[in-house]
C-alpha cells in the first residue's frame, strides 16, 4: 500500500495543490486484497451551511448520500450549535453507484471548528452573545471536549454569567444564567429575563460554598432552554482554509488508485 498526502494551506498558490510525496509510501498487506482504493478525505474551516468541497467536488457527485449527511449535519452544528464553520473527516472506497452489499461504505464526520481551535468571531457566529463565556460547557479546552456540539452556545448578552445546566454524567441545551437585579430596596428588587429566551422562574442565588466568594445574593439565576439559531445563514462563499487527501494503493501496486482518477477529473 502506499499513501500520498496532498495538502492545502490557505495562502498557497492553487497550482501547489495537486503534489506528490515519495516519502509517503509504505506497505500494509491488511488493504492489499481490496479492488478499490481506501481513501481519506480532510477539509478544515469549511461553512457549515455551506459544505464546498472544492477541488474535490467529485465526491458530491459520486458519493450524493455521504455528502447529504454531512450537508444535513453541518446545518444542525450551525442552527443547534451556532457553530458557523466546520471540518470534515470523510473516508471511503468506491464510488456510492458501484457498491455492493461488502464494499466500504462511505462516512463523513463533521465537527466544529471551534473545537480545533477554540470558540471566535470566526469559527462561531457572534452576534448572539458571548463566545467561551459558559462555564464548565465551552470555557475552556476541557470542558469543550467533552460537549463537542455546544462549543459555540453563548452567554445572552443579557446575562452577568453563565453557567452549565447538568453534572459529570449530563448536560442540558440550556444555560444557567445569572442576573444583576433591576430596582432597589425602596422599590424591590425584581429579575428581567433575557428576551427571546424560554426560561424558567427567577430565583436569588444562594451564594454557598468556597468557591462563591464574589458571588452576590441579590442577583438572581435562572436557568434558559437555548433557541435554534434560524438567522444563521449561508454566507459568501469561500474554499476550506486547508484540506489533505490519503490514498492507499488498490489491488494492482503497480497502478495508481482509481480514485486519484475520479477527483481529478471532477476538479478539471
């Protein structure tokens, strides 16, 4: 088997993009017996509305139904997640028409670029509120790991802090969120809840243990349902910020993989 990497960085020139690498030859008899290549196809910081394959628009083309899942999962990452770019993980072998009952079947993983790279006015939408801002769910590399489809959830602008709703075991799609209260002891003092947001009833924070030493018991906490995003929308277009394809050699060493053959000529 031999694999070769091609890879894209976001500042070459286009006439880079297709090379080949000597070094990236090596031999594994697992692979040896299959007809058609296994490949691996890479795209970082693509738009999640907006999957652009681009130069291997083949794939969209030759494999429609992998390419509809991810199409159908980037939408969700961004509508649920407000997550607005995405990378995507696709491996596969033969084209999805010519496939039999033992072929490998093709896969498509997407996650949100956040996730690489942290939460920012580039990998997330922005105007919904405060990126990073929820504790213990994406406001640091730990807690964004183990949430992976809410690195992008924001603090309402509306909220002095935000919190995670949930323990070790689970997390909910709401956020705990803490509010400087409205009025004064005259007048009562009385919680506004951020607009547009279902939430439930306002209640004093209670401010105990060590950790609560700022913490004030006229503000309130009230736990909020996150909204679906539906403004989240496709953008101007624009190509992945990097992509890399592995080919595996075929069945016949001494041929290049079919495959090669397909994305090369979806790109011309």
């Amino acid at each position: 088997m031999f694999r070769l990497f091609v890879s894209l960085f976001a500042l070459a020139p286009l006439s880079t993009l297709a090379t080949r690498s000597a070094a990236g030859v090596e031999s594994n008899r697992s692979e040896a017996s299959a007809s058609w290549s296994p490949w691996n196809l890479k795209f970082q910081g693509l738009q999640c509305m907006q999957l652009d394959t681009a130069p291997f628009s083949a794939f969209e083309a030759q494999w429609p139904a992998c390419y509809q899942k991810a199409v159908e999962r980037g939408a969700k990452l961004a509508k649920d997640g407000n997550c607005r770019l995405c990378d995507l993980d696709i491996t596969g072998s033969k084209p999805e028409k010519d496939q039999s009952l033992t072929s490998t079947s093709c896969k498509a993983h997407v996650t949100c670029s956040a996730l690489r790279s942290g939460p920012s006015v580039k990998t997330c939408y922005h105007t919904n509120g405060g990126l990073a801002r929820v504790k213990n769910l994406n406001d640091g590399p730990r807690a964004r790991e183990a949430n992976p489809d809410m690195v992008c959830l924001p603090c309402p602008d509306q909220c002095k802090e935000c919190g995670k709703v949930g323990n070790f075991a689970w997390t909910s799609r709401k956020v705990k969120c803490i509010l400087s209260p409205l009025g004064d002891a005259s007048t009562g003092l009385r919680c506004e809840k951020p607009p547009g947001l279902r939430c439930g009833e306002c209640e004093h924070r209670s401010c105990r243990g060590l950790t609560n030493f700022l913490c004030s018991r006229n503000d309130f906490k009230t736990d909020c349902d996150y909204e679906t995003y539906a403004n989240n929308d496709v953008e101007e277009k624009h190509p992945a910020e990097d992509y890399q394809l592995t080919l595996s050699a075929g069945k016949e060493k001494n041929k290049m993989p079919e495959v090669l053959d397909i994305f090369y000529k979806g790109g011309r």
